[in-house]
C-alpha cells in the first residue's frame, strides 16, 4: 500500500515537473557569508537554490586528490540553540564520513585513480564547507499529537499549525571550491526536504527532523561527489547533466529517495 502511495506521489510530481523544467533565478542571499553569487532554481533539482562554475569538469584528468569537508558551521544558531546545535556537528561528521566516503572510494574503484577524504585543510585540492544558517527543534509532544489528530481529525486552520511546529524547521549553505586554483564551483542553499516519521525514534527527540535532513544533505552532496566523477561527467558540466535528467529521477529525489 506504501509504494501505492509514493508512486502516484511521484506520478503526480512528475506531471507538475514536466511543464516547467527550466532554470529559474532566485532571490536566496547568503545568510552565513559563504557565497555572493546569484542562486538559481530548477525543478529538476531538490534544492531551494543553487549556482554551478560554469565550466567542464576541473578535475577530469587529475587521478589523485584530497578532498576536505569542513565540521558544520553552527555560529549561525549556536547562541539560539547552546546545546542543540553542537549535536549537529558531530552528526554530520559522521554521516559525511560514511557516505561521501563511500563516494570517493566508489570513484576511484571505476576511474582507477587515488582520492582522499581528509581530515585537515592542509594541501587540499577541494574543500566542502556546510553552514547550518537556521534551527529550530521540533517538539517531540506536538509531532505525536500532529501524528494521531491528522489520522482521525482535522481542525482547519490548527492541525497544519500543529504538524508545522512539529516537525521544526532547519536550513543550510554548502559550498564547494577548487582550492588550488581558488575557484568556486558550486554554491547551495537548502531547507527541509524530509521529517521524521512518527514511528521512528527521531521522532521523540528535538534534534530529530534535523538530524534527519543532515544525513539527506550527506547524501546528496556524496551523490554529487560521485557524479562528478570523470567516469560520470567527463569533460561536461553538471547543469548539462542536469538537463538530461529523467523526470521520474527529479521526483523521487523531491521525496527524499
């Protein structure tokens, strides 16, 4: 009955994508100082906004590299959230660890060449950098009582307010940069994509919808890693692969998949 569901969920998506796929400008600003360029948007693209080097692909031909990915900025809602937001940052650690990890080895495996995710800055050649620019936890009480009411009332203009405050509400900025030859090449901005579902045990902590949405946006960024892969991209650039993406792919990447 659940992939009944999500499949006309996609089906649906895929007819709203369908009559507008193109790249839109948006209005988003940098609210953590990490980029000045002007985000765009696309349909085809689970991402409130986001800006491409327009170039091929830097890296085509070099077969070693180091690639760092900087602890999750939280100076943003760190005075917000004192004890919140530090959970954060180990988080995302280790969810960069495991996916963009298996990434990176994944490339190499197909490429034959030799790149490293490292710990330290020193003599990198790409650097990842992640701002949590807005937090605010969910409420654990109001996610069950969300949960119960939106599966046997519904109290206009109350039960939307309720299943909102429940889920909290969390956004970052991602950029990534050619080190060596100073060079930005991709900047993003983001906010809740998915929430933690009232069965699973996210659902009882304050963190829980963004730890959630970090362990999406690890996943996501290690997808991109991926596709950048000489083997995927070759000497093209990521909004032309973009272009050739699938419409069922965009809607099950809207969902969360």
């Amino acid at each position: 009955m659940r992939k009944v569901f999500l499949t006309i969920v996609c089906l649906f998506i895929v007819s709203v994508l369908s009559t507008g796929c193109v790249w839109q400008q948006s209005q988003l600003q940098s609210e953590s100082g990490l980029y000045n360029v002007p985000l765009k948007n696309n349909p085809k693209l689970a991402l409130d906004g986001v800006w491409f080097w327009g170039g091929g692909n830097p890296f085509r031909s070099q077969k070693e590299g180091k690639l760092y990915v900087a602890p999750l900025d939280i100076s943003k809602v760190q005075a917000a959230q004192p004890e919140l937001a530090p959970l954060m940052v180990p988080q995302m650690h280790n969810y960069i660890t495991k996916y963009v990890g298996e990434a990176v080895k994944e490339g190499n495996a197909a490429t034959g060449s030799n790149w490293q995710l490292v710990d330290s800055p020193k003599d990198c050649d790409v650097r990842v950098d992640i701002a949590l620019v807005h937090f605010r936890p969910q409420r654990p009480g109001l996610r069950v009582l969300s949960g119960v009411s939106g599966h046997f009332v519904k109290i206009p203009g109350v039960t939307d307010v309720v299943g909102k405050l429940s889920q909290g509400d969390v956004r970052v900025e991602l950029t990534i940069r050619d080190v060596r030859h100073n060079r930005l090449l991709m900047a993003c901005k983001d906010s809740n994509r998915t929430s933690a579902m009232l069965i699973s045990a996210e659902a009882y902590k304050r963190s829980g919808n963004a730890d959630v949405n970090l362990r999406l946006w690890a996943k996501k960024l290690a997808k991109l890693i991926r596709y950048c892969s000489p083997d995927k991209l070759g000497d093209g650039t990521i909004e032309q692969m973009i272009k050739k993406r699938s419409i069922w792919d965009a809607a099950k990447a809207r969902l969360g998949f």
